[in-house]
C-alpha cells in the first residue's frame, strides 16, 4: 500500500502519516520526487484503519501495491535510484550510461594494469575484475582471492577507476568492504538469501545479477532481500538467461530493460559479455542495449584473451573495445 500526499505537503503532514502507520506497527519508506512524495507501506496493512489514513492532512491518495516486491517497485519510489560511488561517479536516472569493463578475472599485476590502463583511455569509467570466481568445475581456476582484490585496489589507485568484483562468501565481506567500490552478486548466488541478507546490512553497492534462469519478479525478489536490510544501493544486471538457443552462451532478454524502468526505480546495466559469449557479437548487442536505455553496460576486455584464464572467447581487445566506445557515444542521441 502507498500513501500519495498532496503536491507541496508540509514535513509536518508526512510525519503524521509516518507516526500513524509506524504506530500500527508496519515500516514506512518515504520517497520525496519531485513531482511528488509518496510513503510506502511495509507490513501487515489490516492493522491499518484506511478511513482514517485517507483522513490525515495532505493525503491525495491511497494505492494497493499488489506486487510481492515493495521496495523494488517503481510505485513506491516514483524516481529512479541513482547511486554514487565514493568517486563521485553517478549511476542511473538521467546520468550517462556508465561502461565497467576489464577482465573476467585478475591473473597477475602486469596484465590487469595494461587492461587498465586501456578501458581507461577508451573511455570505461569502472575497472572490473574476479578474484573469487564462480566455476562450473572444481578444477578451473577458481582466482587469486584476496591477492586478486589488493591488485584491483592497486589498479584504483594508480588510474582513479573504481572496481567492481563479485564476492561469494559472506565470510569475504570485510575485506570487498575494504577493496572493491562495488560488490558483484553473480547469476549463481542471485538467490542465495543468507548471503543477499548480509547485503542488506552494509552500505555498499551491490550489482545483482539476473539469475541463469530467474523470472524478473524472481530477480527483484532478490533485490527486495538487499533492500529490505536497509541497504538502497542496488543495481540490476541482466546477463543472458539460459534458453534453447546454442549459438549464445545465453540469451540476453534486451526486453528487461524497459519492463526493468517501468517495475522498478533501480538502474539497470546489460552485460553483453557473458549473455552471448563471443567477442563477435558483444559489440552490436552493447549498442543495442545503449539505445534501449540501459544506465551502463559490464564488458569483459583482455589485450590476450587467446591467453585468458577465464571467458577469453568473450573478452574484447583493447582496440575493439576503443571503437566500441565511440560508437557508444554517438549513440546516447538516441536515448
Ligand atoms: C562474471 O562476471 O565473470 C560472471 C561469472 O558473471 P555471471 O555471474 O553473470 O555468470
Ligand atoms: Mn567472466
């Protein structure tokens, strides 16, 4: 349920709802827009007594929100969510799309410097980087752990791109707090509630990605648990799904994007890289996910992906990934 106040309703009206429904025992997210403020109402809303709610000063309207998610829908937060990164940099709304870019995992110094150093030139404005990998076999490289995020955080300082890297454990938190500007849920551990809970508690952001085969209510059901701890800074990623379909390593549902801005308030950001897992077809699908609105994109990029540890099939090199950007820019006129 959510309470819509009148255009120009004082703080003095806004706190009267607030105290009446806290006073029932249900949370209360307020959410200032600049067309309006609406208070969303979490809980058991029989406790509530409409006609007196509908009766307090400033009330314009009282809406049910019947979807399983709250805090994630798009009703309860009329504005989209932008989230700031200790840099400054800003994500979603009406901000430039924002491309995170660099290898699949960290392997050595020498090598995640170069890419650095690269995606920067090109125009990325976050380094990403594994150093817990998810892998399908016990036998691949698994990652460099927490050698791997102390070179992330080595690369942050000596280039000024802020990192992203997906944590697996919630035993690693500590040290993604220290290191990392952006903590990575990836498709495997979307709905592995323990850990999404641990989320809730920090005041990190965290990029959620779409499960292998997840529903979008599913994925902001996810969302939900991070939210729900009191965490705001959640961005969704949508990263192929798993269809029929063998020629993509998945299948990017492009579609998430609009129905992801009309559900919800978070920022979305597509990664082609591992959606269709081929260098050859990462290019046209960025494009395509740029103009279809996307508030950034996630690519993997390595100057030797025959040499990769980790997806080489898919990672760009530096001069593909340069032309890439160009096209990105020309682009935004038709967002
Ligand atoms: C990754 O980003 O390297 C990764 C493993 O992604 P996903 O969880 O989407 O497979
Ligand atoms: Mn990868």
């Amino acid at each position: 349920m959510i309470v819509v106040m009148n255009h120009n309703s004082s703080a003095a009206s806004v706190k009267q709802v607030v105290e009446f429904v806290e006073n029932a025992g249900l949370k209360t997210q307020v959410s200032r827009g600049e067309e309006r403020t609406v208070i969303g109402l979490i809980g058991d809303k029989t406790k509530i007594d409409r006609s007196v709610l509908e009766s307090l000063q400033d009330v314009a309207e009282i809406i049910d929100v019947s979807k399983p998610y709250k805090r994630a829908a798009r009703e309860m937060h009329p504005d989209d969510t932008v989230i700031t990164l200790d840099n400054g940099l800003k994500i979603g709304g009406k901000h430039e799309p924002v491309v995170m870019a660099g290898p699949c995992t960290v392997e050595n110094w020498e090598m995640l410097i170069e890419i650095a150093k690269a995606v920067k030139a090109a125009g990325a404005k976050v380094l990403r980087g594994g150093a817990w990998k998810p892998r399908t076999s016990p036998y691949a490289f698994q990652g460099l752990g927490e050698e791997g995020l102390k070179l992330l955080a080595k690369a942050r300082a000596e280039t000024g791109l802020p990192v992203v890297s997906e944590l697996m454990d919630t035993k690693e938190i500590p040290l993604f707090l220290e290191y990392v500007d952006i903590i990575q849920i990836g498709a495997r551990n979307m709905q592995n509630f323990s850990l999404l809970k641990e989320l809730g508690k920090i005041d990190k952001p965290i990029l959620l990605k779409r499960g292998l085969a997840a529903t979008i209510e599913e994925w902001l059901m996810s969302a939900e648990y991070i939210l729900a701890g009191g965490n705001t800074k959640v961005l969704l990623c949508e990263r192929g799904i798993r269809t029929m379909e063998k020629y993509t390593r998945n299948t990017l549902d492009l579609s998430a994007v609009p129905v992801i801005k009309k559900m919800s308030h978070l920022p979305i950001i597509i990664d082609p890289s591992h959606a269709v897992g081929h260098w050859d077809y990462v290019p046209s699908m960025s494009k395509a996910a740029i103009v279809a609105g996307a508030d950034g994109l996630i690519i993997e990029v390595h100057s030797n992906p025959e040499k990769a540890a980790c997806d080489g099939g898919q990672c760009l090199k530096p001069k593909l990934f340069g032309d890439l950007m160009k096209d990105v820019k020309d682009l935004m006129k038709y967002r």
